[in-house]
C-alpha cells in the first residue's frame, strides 16, 4: 500500500513538472543600458525585450511556440530567427545594418513598424513570414524569396527601392488590406502579388509592375492611387469577379507592348472604375483586349498615345468593348488607335 501510495505522488510530480510553463526571459530594463550578446528565448512562454537593451547579435525564438514583447528603443544587430514563433511589437523594430537576416515566424505589430536596413547589397527576405498590423519599410533592395503574409492591415513603404521577386511571393489574406507604395516591382509575373480571396484588397500607390512574364489577378479588388505604371512585354491578366479602381487624381499608365486582358471570371463590364475625370488610364502603345464578357470605360479620362490597339472578343454588341460618351478621351498627337472586333463609343 506504501509503495502505491509513493508511485502515486510520484506520478503526480511528474504531471505537475510537465504542465509547470518555463519561466518567461526578459532581457533589459527601461532605467538602465544595458548590452547583450545572441539571447535565445524558452518557448511556450510570453518573453520581453525591455527599455535601453542593445541585442548587438539578435535573437532566437525557440520554436512555434514562443513569444516574444518587444518594448525596446533600440535598434536591433545580428541574426533574428523567430522558427515560427510570435513577436509582438509595443515599439518601432529597427534592424541594424549589421543584421544578416530576419526568419520564418509571425510579427503582430499593433501598427508598429519593421524598419529594414540599409545595406549596399539586396537584402534578402526568405522563408515564410507573417505580417499583422504592421508597416514594413525598405531601406535598401529587397530580393522576395519567401512568401510574405499580411493580416488585418498593412503597408510596405518601400522608399523608391526595388523589391524583386526571386521565387517569392505577396499574400493578402481573407478580410485584409494591403498597401504598397513607392516600389518598383521587378521580376514580376504569375502569382508574385495575390489576394488570397475576394474580401482582400490592394492599394498599388506610385508604383512601377515590370512584368517578366504573364500575370493573373484573380481574386480581391485593387486601388491604383496616385501614379503607378505596368510595364513589360507580357499581359496583365484581370480575372477577378470582383471590381477595381483608378482613383480621384490617380494615373494608371499601361506602355509599350504590353497586354491588359480583361477577363472576369463572372461577366460584368465595369469592373475597371474610374472615380471621376481626373482619374486617368494612360494607354501608350499597349494593348488592351477584352473577352467577350466586354468591357466598359467610363467616368474618367482615357489618353491616348502612340500606337494603342484595341481588340475585343465580342459575337454581339451586348459583348463590345465599350467607350462610354461620358468618358474623355485624349488622343495625343501621332497617336494611332487599331480595332479589332467590336468597339463601340456611345
């Protein structure tokens, strides 16, 4: 009976031990300096970074299961390896120019910012990383390797560098909005930037698409917002049943030789809005081609430069790509405008 009774309490040591959490770490404190060297975080706890704290060779997360404040003032040097795991930001996270990477895990930055480093080389973005109420700002060239994740909403401000995609992608996900300012997008093409459904949202403000092969837009809705261009020799395939917009004072600008194909996957002519007059559709030299769902333009301004052709898949004129009579229409001098198909103006 003793010895039940001892394996017994032992038994239930040995559970206690098991579901005791592992002390949290924290690391600084907000009245004193103070210095670390790599600081490695216990997981399945909240840990904190604190006050006046310099990390000089960053920081890991243990695992998945890890957390981790950031409450700091400091900017952050050296390797950061979330492996999964959350960082949540209560201040603006800087990366020093020293940091040689930032990996794999999720950072809720109640609408704080990530602010990259300025290095001479690209700085490289890899694995999967997700972004929740978070700015992201690039201070240098960004080379996109991983999929990037963004919830609720979120900007990256990318200061006229380039973010280049390099097998990596661009993820809006459900009931989120994304906005994506002063970048130039670059090696872009098939699935580089996607909503992941049609409660997602993009706002493209003063951006230039180089595209370097096809691109579908396929779900979600867009807002072109001051002057954005798409450039390239591929097409721009819009495919989503859901509408988008060049908006109040916005240009869209459409170059040489490349193809917007409009090509909803449910038939509604006007899912290309315009807001007023002075949103613009700049076609210099491109194509634009509608299937026979047809497309309709107007309340804007439509210009037209170079040698545009139009060309549509219509069997009807209910099918035509159609200019509306309260759209202007700019053709600039020496333009020269192709049809092919059914256009109608009225």
């Amino acid at each position: 009976m003793k010895n039940n009774i001892k394996f017994y309490i032992r038994f239930l040591s040995v559970i206690f031990f098991l579901h005791v959490p592992l002390e949290a770490l924290i690391v600084g404190s907000k009245s004193a300096a103070s210095s670390q060297v790599v600081v490695t975080f216990p997981s399945a706890t909240v840990n904190k970074i604190l006050g006046y704290t310099a990390l000089e060779r960053g920081f890991i997360l243990t695992d998945n299961l890890t957390a981790c404040t950031f409450d700091g003032y400091l900017p952050v040097s050296g390797a950061v390896t979330l492996n999964g795991g959350i960082l949540y930001l209560y201040k603006d996270f800087v990366l020093s120019n020293t940091l040689s990477s930032i990996t794999g895990g999720i950072i809720r930055g109640n609408y704080h910012t990530v602010e990259l480093p300025q290095i001479a080389a690209d700085y490289t973005l890899p694995g999967i990383m997700r972004f929740d109420r978070t700015t992201l700002v690039c201070n240098s060239n960004v080379s996109i390797t991983g999929a990037l994740n963004f919830s609720n909403v979120c900007k990256i401000d990318a200061r006229g560098k380039r973010l280049t995609f390099n097998g990596g992608s661009i993820v809006v996900r459900p009931n989120s909005y994304l906005i994506l300012e002063n970048a130039c997008l670059a090696n872009f093409g098939t699935a580089r930037l996607q909503c992941l459904s049609n409660t997602a949202s993009i706002t493209l403000r003063n951006c230039v698409i180089s595209l370097a092969s096809d691109y579908t837009f396929s779900q979600g809705s867009l807002l072109f917002d001051l002057d954005n261009i798409i450039i390239g020799t591929n097409k721009f395939i819009y495919s989503s049943p859901v509408g988008s917009t060049i908006a109040s004072g916005a240009m869209l600008q459409l170059d040489r030789s490349m193809t917007l194909s409009y090509a909803p996957s449910r038939a509604n002519q006007n899912l290309i809005f315009m807001q007023d007059s002075t949103s613009y559709l700049y076609l210099d030299g491109c194509t634009v081609h509608s299937t026979r769902t047809g497309l309709h333009l107007s309340n804007g301004t439509l210009i037209i430069d170079d040698k545009v052709t139009m060309s549509s898949e219509a069997k009807n004129t209910a099918e035509s790509f159609w200019l509306d009579s309260n759209l202007n229409i700019v053709v600039r001098a020496g333009a020269v405008v192709e049809i092919f198909g059914s256009v109608k103006y009225q």
